[in-house]
C-alpha cells in the first residue's frame, strides 16, 4: 500500500509541474493523445484566447474532423467569427444546430444575426433555443432586444423582465458590452 501511494503521489507531483497555464497543460497531452477531439479543442481555445487564431484554427478544424460536436462547431464558428469571417462563422454555427442542439450555438447564432441588424432572425433563433433552454438568460435578452428593435415593446419587456430575473447584474453588463450597446 505504501509502494503504490508513493508511486500515485509521485505521478501527482509530476502531473502538477506541467501545469503553469491551460495551453501549457494541454500542450503537454496533446503530444500524449494525439487522436483526442477534446484536447484539440481545449488547445484551440487556449490558443483563440491568447490571439493566435491560425493556430487556434488548426486545432479547432481538426478537432471537428476527428468528431463534429456542437461545441468544437460552434467554437470554429466563433473563431471565424473573430477573424471576420461571418459567413464561414454561420456554415459552422448551422452544423452544430443539425448534429445536435447547444445553447451555445443558439447564442452565437442570435448574436451574429443581431450585429447584422438582423432582427427578425434574432427572434426567431432566440425563440427556437429557449424551447430548448427555456432559462437562458442570454436568449432572454436577446429575443427582448429583438421584439424591441421590431416594436414589439409588450413583449420585448416581458422578455427582458425574464432575462434580468434569471441574469446576475454583472453577467449582463458584461453580456450588453458584448453587444457593444
């Protein structure tokens, strides 16, 4: 007993000196599991986060060909999305929709339709996700801010009414910076 903790506590000391940050560690295991969809997604969001969006595309591009996920999609979609790209950013966001649902993707999609000014479509997405994810605050707003800019007032308030009840105030300042509004 005393072999076999000293051996798992030597593992957890040097699994510890790997880490340093996020792209730091799973660097380190990437070259370990080469075939793992997960990790590859992991670096490249490690890497969209730090600017490198080459990079990060390489990662997320073979991520999603290893196993197509609404995440890593949705993920790709908003790289592309970063790097002007919308159309490309959109193709993405409409396959993790047909594999599978995520809130995620129903957000990336509303927000990409409402910096077109794209109202409509906001509604409509926004509406589509919160049948599935009906306390989504983020669809919350955004369908409120879509009924708004149609004129649809009654019903943007009681959109709005509903997101803020389930939003934390510093989630959604975060969130309208987002939006640039």
């Amino acid at each position: 007993i005393v072999i076999i903790i000293g051996m798992l506590s030597t593992r957890t000391v040097v699994r510890t000196l790997d880490w340093r940050d996020g792209l730091t560690l799973y660097g380190h295991d990437i070259k370990i599991a080469k075939e793992s969809f997960d990790l590859e997604n992991a670096v490249g969001i490690e890497l969209f986060r730090a600017g490198r969006f080459n990079e990060a595309q390489e990662h997320l591009e073979r991520s999603v060909s290893l196993n197509p996920l609404p995440i890593n999609l949705t993920n790709l979609g908003l790289l592309f999305e970063k790097k002007g790209e919308s159309a490309k950013a959109m193709e993405h966001y409409q396959r993790a929709l047909v594999y599978e649902s995520s809130y995620h993707t129903y957000q990336a999609i509303a927000q990409l339709m409402f910096s077109r000014g794209d109202s409509a479509s906001v509604m409509h997405i926004a509406k589509e996700g919160l049948k599935k994810y009906p306390n989504n605050a983020k669809l919350w707003l955004m369908l409120a801010l879509s009924q708004y800019k149609l004129g649809n007032v009654g019903e943007a308030t009681a959109a709005a009414q509903r997101a803020f009840s389930l939003m934390p105030e510093d989630e959604y300042t975060h969130f309208m910076n987002e939006l640039k509004l």
